[in-house]
C-alpha cells in the first residue's frame, strides 16, 4: 500500500485521486523524474551492468573452449612420439592455454646447449633457459585466463555503494523538499524516496550477477591454472630431450 502511494507521488503528484498498483508504476518515469545526482548515479551503475555482461558473456566463452581445447590437447599432447609430433597434432588448438604454453615454450627453445631466439628475457645462469622461458610462458597464460576478473570484483564491491550515495541523496532531497513547503506529506516526501530505492535497487542488479559470475570464473580459473601447473612440471625434463616421447615420461 505504502509502495503504491509512493509510485502514484513520484510519477504523478498531481492525480493523487487515481488508484494506482506497484504493477502500474513507470520506473523509467520515475528515472526521468529524478534529479540530476540521481540520473548520474544511475548512468554509472548502467554502464557498470554493461560492461560487467560484456565480460560475462565474452570470459564465458573463453573458459569454456579453453576447458575444452585443454582436455584435447591433453589427449594429443601425450599420445606423441615427440615433441614435434605433439606440435603438428596440437597446433589447431588456438584457445587451449596449455597449448599456447607448449608452442610458445618449444619456438623460443630450440634444443639443449642452443641459445634462444630474442625473446625479451636475460640470459639465464647456468644455461636453464629452457625452465625460465617456461615459466615466463606460463605466467602469460595464467595473466590471460584472469584478465578481466578484477573489473567484475571492483563492480560486485563497488556498486552497491553507489547505489546508496544514490538512495542518501534521495532522502535528502526529500528532507530538502519537506523544508520548503514546510509539510511532511506523503505527497512531498515521496518523489525523493523513490529516487532512493530505485538507485538502491540498480546497484543491487549492477553487483549481484557481477559478484555470482566472478566467483564461478574465479573457480575455473584456478582449475586452468593448477592443470597448466602439472603441465609445465612435466614438460620441463621434455625440453631438454625433445625426441623424447612424451607418453613416456
């Protein structure tokens, strides 16, 4: 009932006579109404909720052909008689982490007791080469699997403050309001409130569905990672003996 009475005085104060059900009430109406601190707050959680989708949708793709390109590679890599069969069968798996690791270990380490190409490192002591391009490759993948990630924890942790700058600015305009006319109607002090709970509400929907999709991609994440970890642990001893057969290491 209260609800009601506060859509029917934020969209239309003057028609105070027409029933009106919380179903019937125009939020993007009530968004117009709004003041300009509101209208601001509410552009910011907008984009906030579009950027956040956008990185739902595009890391859920990513993940899911990098899970499943992982576990083909797999398959190839440890049915190889050497390393560069492995190469030849695995180099169609553009979106497999652990196959990006593979090929960019293998091009920048040629054989043992051969120098790298330049690849921007320093020379390694002791000639360990091959085991500091790993783990320089390795570092790469994991960077790219978790990029991203950041934003939608900034938003998930960000955004319900935001929306409550926007609900304080509200109930201020509405004691600012009472101030003024010097009457505490419903009337008077609604339009304010439901700048409130509009901008409460949109902070909630910009954080919610960011913070679910973070801890879901935080998870298969670290899955990737932990395999791309047992990977380069068995690839090192692989590098210092190419012709060596990976199925039997």
């Amino acid at each position: 009932m209260v609800w009601s009475s506060l859509a029917l005085a934020a969209v239309t104060p003057g028609a105070q006579n027409v029933p009106l059900t919380g179903s019937d009430w125009d939020v993007f109406a009530a968004i117009l109404a709004a003041g300009p601190v509101v209208k601001g707050v509410m552009l910011i959680l907008l984009l906030f909720s579009i950027i956040s989708w956008a990185i739902i949708i595009a890391k859920f793709r990513q993940l899911s052909r990098a899970r499943r390109q992982n576990a083909e590679f797999f398959q190839l890599f440890w049915s190889a008689s050497d390393l560069a069969a492995a190469r030849q069968a695995t180099d169609h798996l553009a979106y497999a982490p652990a196959a990006r690791l593979f090929r960019d270990t293998v091009a920048l380490n040629p054989g043992p007791g051969n120098p790298p190409p330049e690849s921007g490192l320093p020379p390694s002591p002791g000639g360990h080469a091959g085991s500091r391009i790993l783990r320089h490759s390795l570092s790469e993948q994991e960077e790219r699997l978790s990029r991203s990630l950041s934003f939608l924890a900034t938003c998930g942790n960000t955004a319900p403050f935001i929306g409550l700058f926007g609900t304080v600015w509200g109930i201020m305009t509405s004691f600012h309001d009472i101030s003024l006319q010097g009457s505490a109607s419903l009337a008077t002090v609604a339009p304010g409130i439901a700048e409130a709970l509009i901008a409460t509400a949109a902070g909630l929907a910009a954080a919610i569905p960011a913070v679910m999709a973070y801890n879901y991609f935080l998870g298969q994440v670290r899955r990737l990672q932990t395999e791309l970890d047992d990977f380069a642990t068995d690839l090192a001893p692989l590098l210092a003996s190419p012709e060596k057969s990976p199925s039997l290491v």
